[in-house]
C-alpha cells in the first residue's frame, strides 16, 4: 500500500510541477512569432520521445555527490524521482498544450482580445476553452510518468520503504522469481491507470457534452 | 458632429511577408457615424479593421484617439473602447448568458451589473429565451445575435463589424440588418462596417470606403460613391454596368462631346479636350425604344444610339438588356416594359440617355474628380 501511495505521491507532485510549467509555455509558444520558434518547437517534440533512461541518466549526474547539485544530497530520494519524472512530462505536457492552442481557431484568438483581454486574462480564456484538450495532456503525462521504469529506478534506488514505488517493485519480484507478487503488483498498476484514465476521460465527456 | 475624430489612421502601411496588405494614407471614423468598409475578397478590409482593433501592428503608420496619438503597445485602456464581430461568432464555450457577459466579466464588473447589462442586450437581439441554453445548440442566426450582442454589451466607443451577416441566409441577413442599422442609429454608436455586399453598405452606411488591393480608392457618401464613382474599379464594383472607355473630342460651355469608338456622346463635363475618359453610365438610366432615329430626336435626352439586341436576362420584376452597339450596352427595363415591346435577340433598338446621365472619370487623375 505504501508503494502504491509513494507512486501517486511521486508521479502527482511531478505532473502538477509539469502542468505548471509546461501549460503557459504551451500556450506562449502556441501564441507567440519569433526568431527561433521552430527550433524550440523541435525540441519539445523531440523532448516529447525523450528515453526515460537518458533523462535517469542525466539527473544522476546532475545529483550525484560528484555533481553541479551534489551538496543537496537528493539522489536516491523521492525528490530525484519527482525531478526525473518532471524532465520527462514536461516536453508532453508542453507538446499537446501547443497542439491545442494552435487547434483553437485564430479568430477566436483575436476575439478573445478584441472583447478587451488582458494578456493574463487571454491566457485564462485559451486554457479554459482549449481544456478538454488540456486533460489530455494531463492524461498523457501522468500515464506516461506512472508507468515509467528506467529513470525512477536509476535516480530513486528502488530502496524499500523509501523510494520503492510501483513499477520498481513489479521489476524486483520479476528478478527475484515472484512472479505472482509481480503479477499482482502489475494488475494493479493497470487498475490504477484504468481508473485514473476513466476519471479523465468521464470529465472531458462530461465537458463536452 | 465632433470636430475631432474619433480615430484617425495617418500613413497607414501593413505589409506581410513582404506584400504590402495596406497603404492607405489617411482615413478617419468620426463620432457616431457607421463608416462601411467595402471591397472585394483580399481588398484588405478585415486586416484594416484588425488594425483599427489594434489587433495588429503596422510597419508604419499613426493612429489617433480623439487627437490623442496612440503608443505602441497599445494600452488596455484604449484597447478596450474598441470591440469587434467577426464574420463567424466565434462562441465561446458555455452558455449564451456567460458570452454575452464575458466582456463585462473582464472589465471587473460582477453580479447584478453585468445581470442588467446582459438582459437588455439579449432582449434586444430577442434571445432572452436562449440565455441559459449552450452555444452548441444555436442556429447561426441565434449564434451572429450573440455576437453582436457579446460585442455591443461592453458598449464600445467604436464598433467594428466584420461582415458579420455574410454567412447567414437571407431572410435571416435582412431581418438582422434592418435591426442592427437599427440599433447603431438608436444608440448613437460608432460602427466601421466591413463588407462585400454593397447594398448592405449602402443600407447602414453613412459613409462608405472602398478598398481595392490595399488602396482606399474612394471615401464618401454612399450616393457619392454610387453616381460620382472616382475610379473605373469602384465605378465596376458599384455595378455602374456600362464603364467604357473614351476621349473628350469637344467641350463648350459644360458640355462635352465623347468619342467611343465610332459613336459621339454628349455629357456635362469640364474635362478638356483630347483627355481620355472613362464613361459611367447606370442601365437604369437608358431608355429602350423600337422606332429607328433617323431624324434628329424630339426628346430632351442628347444621346441616342441604335443597336441590336445580343442578349436578354430577367432578373426578377426586371430585364437586362444587352445591346451591341458597337460596343456592349448594359440597359435595365422592367419585365413588364420587354414584354410590351415583345424584345427578342436580333431586334433592333434605340438607346436614349441624357447628358446628365453620364459619369466622366479623367483616366489617370482620380485625385481631381
């Protein structure tokens, strides 16, 4: 039950701190024309396919005691994982919010402000009418941070009681040959992602409607 | 009349991709008028009024406020004594009751205010039946009503209206069109009016402005633009039927004596000898008659010129006439006139107008006429 919890607790935190972030750069790169926006936009598309690996990876030598933030010992703690998993959802969170945005039709753009919106007023109203498309984004965050193996076991440890977190744990069963725990532990990961996405899905429709 | 306007566009150019979109020198939308910006598709209209909406940035050009010169960014304050009604409602999500109130809701006001505002507004354009329906669930007459009705509630120093009834049907157009000229009279609101249509300008227009690739090429009173067009396009655009190239051969004493091809005209006009001239002449303005002028005319009209009938077309209560004289001659009569001279293509015809019928356009000079 604890690693149950400590895998909402990680990947929550880390898809609100991508939701956070990753919406107004989604709306500002969806809004805004300047020099360089197309690169930007390439990278967020291919930070989108970032492995997970990689970014484990990255963020364990960012935090290793050797590493630019070794003094705030954060490897092996839940706090590594929440950073890992952000690295990861941000570019998704980023990348379907642009994709929104840029569905909106323009004039509804220039309407929104012709009725006198400020530039945070504008922003609100962009959220609010491109929100169905926002919880997919949320959606595919979270899906994508709670189902991840590689970089929360590289920068967590996968220590028991500590940074032991769903996926981590069906991968030891597996190696230590309980198959049934493991089983057990991945039916529950599906239930969990079912449920989860049942309550996404239910509010897009239900907003839809 | 205020003697400042309202706004005033000074040197005005907008160019994108490097393509000027608009360069229009000057152009003025005075207190209470409604200024109807005609043209053709890709004149530059919408993108003229997305910069009177501040919507846009030109890459030169000043724009004034009562005098007042506008900066660049243009603060929220100005921003928001203006408001625009696109072609398309561009609804938001919601209820009809939350578009309408939206505008209200961003100037900060709250609850009853924006209750009263609001219920007028939909009483107005007869949708208070609709307030708490979704905009998934409107016509497009029900959707352009709250539109309008979202844009006029914030009340706006200055309207801008971008042919917001062309996607609608035409019962649904005209009915929508007599209130709305309604309304912008009743209130004394400032309207600049994109359209296409130019009945549609002339019905709610006080003066109109007429676009052609960028350039205003005529601003005036609607009858000014109609019977005085300065330019061969607005002369077309306006539906003039006959613009015919020509040369001034003889003038004396205010009257003019045209050669058009092989065929003289006379027409009241001072522009001097040997200019080349376009002539304007309205097919309601010609008469039709089957008696052959060989003899000088009784009648007071100064021209007559025969033809043969190449083509007829009845359009409602009325008949096009095309005749060939030379030339194509465009002639409007009532359906009821070609039945009782039973016209036929072949017949021979005389065309009869008045000196005073025809529009003279000095080719090359529009600045003067």
């Amino acid at each position: 039950m604890a690693i149950l919890w400590l895998s909402l607790e990680v990947s929550g935190v880390a898809i609100l701190f991508s939701m956070v972030v990753g919406v107004p750069l989604g709306v500002w790169l969806g809004i805004r024309r300047f020099l360089g926006r197309g690169l930007l936009v390439t990278l967020v598309n291919t930070g989108m396919g970032l492995p997970p690996v990689v970014v484990g990876l990255f963020v364990f030598l960012l935090l290793a005691r050797s590493g630019p933030l070794g003094s705030f010992e954060l490897l092996y703690t839940p706090t590594a994982m929440v950073i890992a998993q952000v690295i990861i959802a941000t570019p998704l969170v980023i990348g379907v919010t642009l994709a929104a945005i840029q569905g909106l039709d323009e004039r509804l753009r220039l309407q929104i402000l012709s009725l006198g919106a400020s530039p945070l007023q504008y922003f609100w109203k962009l959220v609010i009418e491109a929100r169905l498309s926002l919880l997919a984004a949320l959606a595919a965050g979270f899906g994508s941070i709670i189902s991840e193996v590689g970089a929360v076991m590289m920068v967590g440890g996968n220590l028991r009681g500590e940074t032991r977190v769903m996926t981590t744990a069906i991968v030891l069963e597996t190696r230590q040959g309980d198959f049934s725990m493991a089983i057990a532990l991945s039916l529950i990961l599906l239930l969990l992602a079912l449920l989860i996405n049942w309550l996404f899905t239910w509010l897009q429709q239900r907003r839809a409607l | 009349m205020n003697p400042l306007p309202l706004l005033q566009l000074e040197g005005l150019r907008y160019a994108q991709g490097g393509r000027t979109i608009l360069d229009i020198p000057a152009l003025e939308v005075h207190e209470g008028e409604t200024l109807a910006i005609l043209g053709a598709t890709g004149a530059g209209k919408s993108t003229l009024l997305r910069l009177m909406n501040f919507l846009l940035t030109p890459q030169q050009g000043l724009f004034r406020w009562r005098g007042a010169s506008v900066p660049r960014p243009v603060p929220l304050s100005i921003r928001r004594r203006v408001a625009m009604a696109f072609q398309e409602p561009l609804l938001f999500q919601g209820t009809v009751f939350q578009n309408v109130a939206y505008g209200l809701a961003l100037r900060g006001l709250r609850g009853a205010t924006i209750q009263s505002k609001v219920d007028e507004m939909l009483h107005l354009f007869h949708i208070d039946h609709l307030r708490h329906r979704s905009t998934r669930h409107l016509s497009g007459g029900e959707a352009q009503r709250t539109a309008l009705a979202r844009a006029l509630v914030i009340e706006p120093e200055l309207l801008l209206l971008d042919e917001p009834l062309a996607s609608l049907d035409l019962p649904t157009k005209e009915q929508l069109a007599g209130e709305l000229k309604h309304l912008l009279g009743r209130r004394r609101l400032t309207c600049a009016y994109v359209t296409h249509d130019q009945e549609e300008a002339v019905a709610i227009a006080d003066r109109v402005a007429v676009l052609e690739n960028g350039h205003l090429e005529q601003l005036g009173a609607p009858e000014e633009i109609f019977f005085h067009p300065r330019t061969p396009f607005v002369a077309r655009f306006v539906r003039t039927g006959n613009v015919l190239p020509g040369v001034v051969e003889h003038s004396q004493e205010g009257l003019a004596v045209i050669r058009l091809q092989e065929r003289r005209l006379e027409a009241v006009s001072d522009i001097p000898v040997g200019r080349q001239v376009w002539i304007c002449l309205r097919p309601e303005d010609i008469l039709l008659s089957r008696e052959e002028k060989s003899a000088p005319s009784r009648d007071s009209a100064r021209n007559h010129l025969a033809g043969v009938i190449t083509a007829l077309r009845p359009n409602g209560p009325t008949t096009q006439v095309t005749l060939d004289c030379g030339f194509p001659l465009l002639a409007l009569i009532t359906r009821r006139s070609a039945l009782d001279l039973s016209l036929a293509p072949g017949d021979r015809l005389v065309a009869s107008f008045k000196a005073t019928a025809l529009h003279l356009i000095e080719e090359g000079d529009t600045e003067k006429r």
